[in-house]
C-alpha cells in the first residue's frame, strides 16, 4: 500500500495487478494539507481554536423526502427512548399531518416503552 493513494478494485476478489491505483495527495507537504483542512473546516490552523461551534460543513442540499420515507422515519422516531428524545427536534406536528393525511397508520406508532415486554 502507497501512502495517499487509493487502490481501486473491479471485484474484492480483483488481483493487485488489474487494480487501477492513483495518488491522492502529495505527501511531501502534509503540514500544507494539514493546514488546508483545518482552515476550511474550522477557519484556523490553531487547534486550541477548534471545536464543535467552529466546525464549518458543507450544507445538504435540501432534497425532498419522499413520502414512503417520511412515513418510515415517522415510525422509527417512537423506537427512540423518552429520556433522549429532548436531543431530537420536536416532529409532533409533522406525524399528526402525515396521520391525518393517512400516509401513515397511528396504530404502527408505538412508543418504545410499550414495546418493552
């Protein structure tokens, strides 16, 4: 293996001689790299300064769910222990509308304490 690069396999199973390999970064200048990534994801090279309030990532493009998939994540969300739930933002609101529009069926919504037993 060549540090910095990838190895790229058709198959797992592929021998190293069928395998395409290419450089990734030039590794001569790892502090210059080092520095590049601090800076773009924390805005500093000092690592005194970074932290979770600093991190700076690229923002989701904000793509639509579709409904098949709202209504799975809608039944998950009550798989969730209570004492937890304060670290996820309220969605009441959003399964009371999925309910009433019926893409989804209030019986399937079960808490995760009535599942214990």
């Amino acid at each position: 293996m060549i540090h910095g690069s990838v190895t790229s396999r058709h198959l797992c199973s592929n021998l190293d001689k069928e395998a395409v390999h290419f450089q990734m970064c030039n590794l001569s200048n790892l502090t210059g790299i080092r520095n590049a990534i601090a800076l773009e994801h924390f805005g500093s090279v000092d690592q005194s300064e970074w932290s979770m309030k600093t991190l700076s990532l690229v923002k989701h493009t904000g793509e639509a769910l579709k409904n098949t998939k709202l209504a799975s994540l809608a039944k998950k969300y009550f798989s969730i222990p209570p004492e937890k739930l304060f670290y996820y933002p309220s969605i009441l609101s959003s399964i009371q509308k999925m309910i009433e529009e019926d893409k989804v069926d209030a019986s399937e919504l079960v808490p995760a304490r009535s599942r214990a037993g």
